[in-house]
C-alpha cells in the first residue's frame, strides 16, 4: 500500500501562489493518477484535478483551469499542486490522493493552505 | 451544490443499523462505480467501499455498499461510538473525466 506525505501547513498573502508536495512511499508511482483534493473549512470535498505520469496527462477542474498546476517527479516519486493569485476562497486543506477512475485509495494527510493579508 | 446529493446528517444508538443514501445521475452513478470515504474529525478521508460494494483490507464487515440506477448507500450495521464521523460518497463523471463527492453526511453515535 502505497503512502503520501505532504509538505507542511502554508500561510499565504492575496495574490500570491503556493506550491504542495505530496512524496510517494511504496507501491508503483507512474501508473496511478494523482488527484487533489480540497476542503474549505466545515466544507466538503472538492475535487481540483488529475495527473497519470505514465501518459503524462493532467485534467482540471473548470473552475481551477488557468490557476492550478499539477506535476510529478518520478525520480523522487514526488507530485506537486500550485495554485496561482490566491484569494481568501482558497484558504483549505489540500490532500492528495492516488487511484484511478475515482478509486482514490490512498490519501496524504493533508496540507492547510491559509490565505490572509 | 454538490453534483452527488446525500443527506446531510444521519444519527443512531449503539448497536442500531444506519445507512446513508447517495443519489446522482446517468453520467455518473448510473455507468461508474460508487466509492465510500470515512472522514473522522481532523482527519484525511479514508476509503471504505470500493466498486459499489467491495470492502479494503482491514474494513470490518459492519460497513456494507449497495447500488442500483443512479442511487447508492452506506450500511453501517452493529453501530459503534467510533462510527461518528463525516461520510462521503464519489463516483467517476464521464463529461468531466474526474470523481465528484456527495455533500457529506454528519453520522452521529447518541
């Protein structure tokens, strides 16, 4: 089973980005897809959008396209999610989590983004 | 507005047997595969039922998932304190080509 860490919690001003790791332990790396995952606080979960190393191919969410950027690794097994002009809206835990086709069976323990001037 | 609608709440006594509904559309319940998430406070979702009704390794067989057209849910039978925690349902979305989740459920142990 495979096991994600993620990088530590981040505070960030209006208008700036933030870049997430997610490091990957055990298991294969390339031919699972690595989603992200939010949730704004007391809110549910939001998928943000997708990336399966082995075809190199990343799928966003409309609403995050043009903001968020997911990319790999593979010689450090190591995904990362950046999320450009950030507003107070953004401010959540970001996890990511790997599986395909919505079998999202691993998850990192998640990562809160804070967006405050 | 979630594009998977569950109820938000749902509560039982200890020992009781609860279950929790999820209900979508054709682009996603009907022609994919169900998931089930455990949320327990303060913590990352953990997958409980996998392809409708399928259970990982380690998940006690009180947890059981059901699916028929577009609606799906959760059983949780024996009841435990435990048990309280934040449940969530996910299906694959053809048109988006990602997961989308249900609102979530509140599952409270009186």
């Amino acid at each position: 089973q495979v096991q994600l860490v993620q990088s530590g919690a981040e505070l960030k001003k209006p208008g700036s980005s933030v870049r997430v790791s997610c490091k990957a332990s055990g298991g294969t790396f390339n031919s699972h897809t690595v989603s992200w995952v939010r949730q704004a606080p007391g809110q549910g979960l939001e998928w943000m959008g997708g990336l399966t190393p082995i075809f190199n191919s990343s799928n966003y969410v409309q609403k995050f396209r043009g903001r968020v950027a997911i990319t790999t690794d593979e010689s450090t097994t190591t995904a990362y999610m950046e999320l450009t002009t950030l507003r107070s809206e953004d401010t959540a835990v970001y996890y990511c989590a790997r599986g395909s086709r919505g079998n999202l069976a691993s998850w990192g323990q998640g990562t809160l983004v804070t967006v405050s001037s | 507005q979630s594009v998977l609608t569950q109820p938000p709440s749902a509560s039982g006594t200890p020992g009781q047997r609860v279950t929790i509904s999820c209900s979508g559309s054709s682009a996603h319940l009907e022609n994919n595969y169900v998931y089930w998430y455990q949320q327990l406070p303060g913590t990352a979702p953990k997958l409980l039922i996998y392809r409708n009704n399928l259970r990982p390794s380690g998940v006690p067989d009180r947890f059981s998932g059901s699916k028929s057209g577009t609606s799906a849910s959760l059983a949780i039978s024996g009841l435990r304190s435990e048990d309280e925690a934040d449940y969530y349902c996910e299906a694959w979305d053809d048109s988006l080509s990602g997961p989308v989740f249900g609102g979530g459920t509140k599952l409270t142990v009186l």
